[in-house]
C-alpha cells in the first residue's frame, strides 16, 4: 500500500510516525540519565564506606606514633648503614648548609671516625660495641630502616662545630644546652646563661625544624652525640627535682592526678595542689599501663628519647664519668680551649645530687617487685650502656 503512494504523502507519514516516537525517546533518554545518576551516587556511597573503613589504603602508610600523622617517603643520601625514609618535616626552615654542600663518601665517613680523637679510643669502641650488640638482638639489622619525625625531635642541633646533641634530662642536660649555645656564639660564657634561657630562650635548633635534606645531611656528616645515666639514679633525681620542689607544673599535672588514682583517702588539700607525692606513688604511676597523664620525658627511656638502635651515635658519653667524657669530646671536636664543660648546678642548689647511695635511699622504700619491675622497665637501657645491676636481687 505505502509503496503505491505518492512520494509526498510517504514522507509526511514518516514524519508522523517520527514525531510519535520523540516523547517515548526523550523519556526514555531522561531514564536513562537519571538512572545513570543514581548509580554514580550509589557507587561514590560505597567507596566513601570502604575509605572509611580502611583509611590509608590507597598510597600512604600511617607512621607508629599517634601524634603526627604523616606518610613516609624514603631518601638515598644517608650513610654508614643508616638509609631511613624521613616523613615530611611539618616546619619548614631555611638551610644555609644547603647552598654550600659537601658529600661525603661512606669510606671517608669511617676515614673521619678513626681519626677523630675520641672515634678510635678504646672506651668509645666499647660503648658502641655494646650497644650495637644489644640493638641487633632486639632490632635485628634491615636493608632500609625508617627515620621519623618523632625520632629525631631531641636532637639539637650546632652547625659551627658540626655537632647533633640528643638531649637526655637529668643526664647534664641543661649544662650541655650551654655549651651548644658557648659554641653557637651565642654567649661568650656558660656562666653567663641561666637555666631559664638555656632551657627556653628557643637560642638553639631541632634537627626536626629542617627540611628533609637538611636532616638527611646532618645525620650523615655531624658528630652525633649522646649522654646517658644510670636508670635508677636518673629516675630518682627526676623524682626529686619535679616532685620534692615546687613546681608549677609538675605538681597540678601531675601531682594531682597521681595522688587521686594511687592514694586511698587523699586529702581536699592534696588533690587540689598535688604537692607531696610519694616516691611509690610515682612507682606506681611510672609502672601503670593506664597512666593518668602520659610518660614525660624526664623519666622516659633513652632507648624512646634517642632512638639508639636506629641513629648511629658517634661518641656515647655517661654521668658517672661526665667531665672527664665531656672535656675529651670538645677537644676531639676542635672546641675553644677556654671551654669546658660547667660542673654547677642552678636547680636546687642546697640540694645534694642524686648519688648511688641516694638512689638506694629511695629504692628502699619499696619491696623487692616493685624494684624488679622498674628494673624490667629499663632493661634496655640497662643493657645498651653496659650498666651493672643496682641491687643483687634482681634478676
């Protein structure tokens, strides 16, 4: 029929068939977009939930320590068997080693430590024998190790005489802070710098304030440095300077939050200043897997503090020896001669300082578990620095 139509007329009816079908289409276009859309929202749904559920999949590998939550990204420049992968350093500083830069080659490094004074001496051998020993029982070497941020927060930095102090308290800390700022030329004297300004003057650097070369640099070519104590003369002069002095902090801190959890019938008096906390109560503090407050830095281990197992330490100095250590280090360093290292003390002066036979004092006001827990608690450190059981029974 259609075929014996006038051409005409053929064209208008498949204009009209056409014209029929254009709603049905659109709508079947305007179906299909929106169900399109749905889907895309359906499926951007369901990745939101996986994120969710597993954050950090995709590139970045979340760092240990809750604080800083950085990736990690990796750098080939770090000699001596340390090749760590810093996270981005979070305050950037301007370097002035940057521009003048000075490679040094892993064998002129080792060349470095055996003709500097104190890298070949028979004392310093030891020590670092010891404590690689021990560091490879616990952290058995690896191809790449990891460097962070956290890990190198302690460290200060002195660029003129090439020197990185990790700083341990209550192990002559304040004094060294005084020689670094002597040595900066940021003083002429350190008789001439209280405790106040070497402590918070903000005079010195944290090898963490630089950027990533620039910590990768330092950790490769400065003398590295690292004063330790005995554990338990370290924890009791801790003890005794935060807790048995006034402190505006230590005590409302603290004090107060040691003497609700750890003494029964606590007076109004004490929960409100937090004075007068007892050497077990702090024991009990210190050996607490749920502490009140968090662990601080003066009674933290030295293993946490400075990362020994993971920084290559080029001179390890001790308390029990600290002038004799100290002066050998500034002359092996090419320190002025007039510099020595200050023997005073500006905390608490009319006190004593803390000695083996004070430590016992204070030690034996608690049972023999109580000690061998504390002595567990720095087992490590014990350990790395080659120090001898303080008491016979523990084990």
């Amino acid at each position: 029929m259609i075929r014996n139509q006038p051409v005409g007329l053929q064209g208008s009816v498949r204009r009209m068939k056409l014209l029929r079908s254009l709603p049905r289409l659109c709508w079947s276009l305007l179906l299909l977009g929106v169900g399109s859309l749905l889907l895309l929202v359906v499926l951007q749904h369901l990745t939101d939930s996986v994120q969710q559920q597993n954050p950090g999949v995709p590139v970045l590998e979340a760092p240990s320590w809750p604080e800083r939550k950085v990736p990690s990204w990796q750098t080939e420049d770090i000699p001596a068997g340390l090749s760590p992968g810093f996270p981005p350093v979070l305050h950037l500083c301007s370097d002035p080693l940057l521009g003048k830069k000075q490679p040094v080659t892993k064998r002129h490094r080792k060349l470095l430590l055996k003709s500097a004074p104190f890298g070949g001496s028979p004392e310093q051998q030891s020590r670092r024998r010891q404590l690689n020993h021990v560091c490879s029982g616990y952290q058995p070497v690896r191809r790449r190790r990891q460097v962070r941020l956290q890990q190198v927060s302690r460290l200060y930095v002195e660029d003129r005489f090439r020197l990185l102090y990790c700083e341990v308290p209550k192990a002559g800390c304040s004094n060294w802070k005084r020689v670094l700022m002597v040595l900066a030329g940021r003083a002429r004297s350190t008789q001439d710098i209280s405790h106040d300004a070497a402590h918070y003057s903000n005079q010195l650097r944290r090898l963490d304030s630089y950027d990533r070369a620039g910590i990768a640099e330092r950790l490769r070519t400065y003398t590295k440095v690292l004063f330790v104590r005995e554990p338990f003369e370290r924890l009791v002069a801790a003890f005794r300077d935060k807790f048995e002095s006034p402190n505006s902090y230590y005590h409302p801190v603290f004090g107060r939050a040691i003497i609700s959890r750890y003494r029964a019938n606590a007076t109004k008096s004490a929960l409100n200043t937090g004075a007068g906390v007892t050497f077990r109560e702090f024991v009990q503090y210190l050996l607490d897997a749920q502490r009140p407050v968090g662990m601080d830095i003066h009674w933290e281990r030295v293993g946490q503090l400075c990362s020994p197992c993971l920084i290559p330490y080029d001179f390890i100095g001790k308390v029990e020896s600290l002038q004799e250590d100290a002066d050998f280090l500034l002359r092996g360093i090419g320190a002025p001669q007039n510099l020595t290292f200050p023997d005073f003390k500006d905390r608490n002066p009319r006190a004593n300082r803390t000695s083996s036979r004070i430590m016992q004092d204070y030690f034996s006001q608690l049972n023999r578990t109580e000690r061998q827990k504390v002595f567990e608690f720095y087992y490590r450190d014990y350990l790395m620095f080659s120090y001898p059981k303080p008491f016979p029974d523990l084990h």
